[in-house]
C-alpha cells in the first residue's frame, strides 16, 4: 500500500504541517496552517511535489527553510478521487480514518482538508 507522512515544518515564515501522499515516485503535497485534528476542517495549500525521501526524514531542510519532525505516518488508500475532491483513508500511528480533500473554486493551488475518525 501507498504511504502517507504529516511532517510538523518549523519554517522560518512561520510553522506549518506538510500532509504528504506518495503517488508513484513522488509525493503529492498540501501546507496545513494548523496541527491536524479530527472534524476540524483547514485551508490546505497544495505545494509542488516533494522527494519519497520526506517519508522517512526529520532534520534541517536545505536552503534555510527550517526542519521538519514527523508527526504521523502510515498507509493509505484512494477511496474517491475526481478534480474536485480526493477522500482517502489513512490508517497512521494518530489518524486512523478519512482525510477529505477538496479544492476550492477559482484557486489552483487552495484545498480545504478535514481529516475524520474511524467508524
């Protein structure tokens, strides 16, 4: 199965979380502002695609963008993917249930991300 990372960024602009999903050989990323938390919906900012290396790292980030420790990780399964929307289950060592996606009108990089408990 495919492999998700949430890694807490401590970045010099201001700390964030990276929600990581590993699509073939690289992993499809979104920025959240605050620590995940279940029912509790986010703006997600989806970044450029990063490195399968991110999946096992923690440490210093090059280029002065701060460092990142892992906050969560485990498995995942796409459960529904359209352009609008993505729903996948995550079965992490904290979440264990949905993470919803959805991208918002008019922007090409905005997301708003809730992650849901298990049933």
């Amino acid at each position: 199965m495919p492999r998700f990372v949430i890694l807490k960024h401590d970045h010099p602009r201001g700390p964030h979380y990276d929600f990581m999903l590993e699509i073939g050989e690289s992993l499809r990323t979104w920025s959240l502002a605050e620590e995940p938390a279940i029912g509790v919906e986010q703006r997600a900012e989806q970044l450029p695609d990063h490195r399968l290396a991110y999946l096992d790292y923690e440490g210093p980030v090059s280029d002065g963008r701060g460092a990142v420790e892992r906050w969560d990780r485990g498995t995942y399964r796409i459960i529904e993917e359209t352009n609008a929307a993505m729903i996948a289950e995550l079965q992490g060592e904290k979440i264990r249930g949905a993470a919803v996606l959805t991208r918002e009108a008019h922007t090409p990089t905005g997301w708003n991300c809730r992650f849901l408990s298990e049933k």
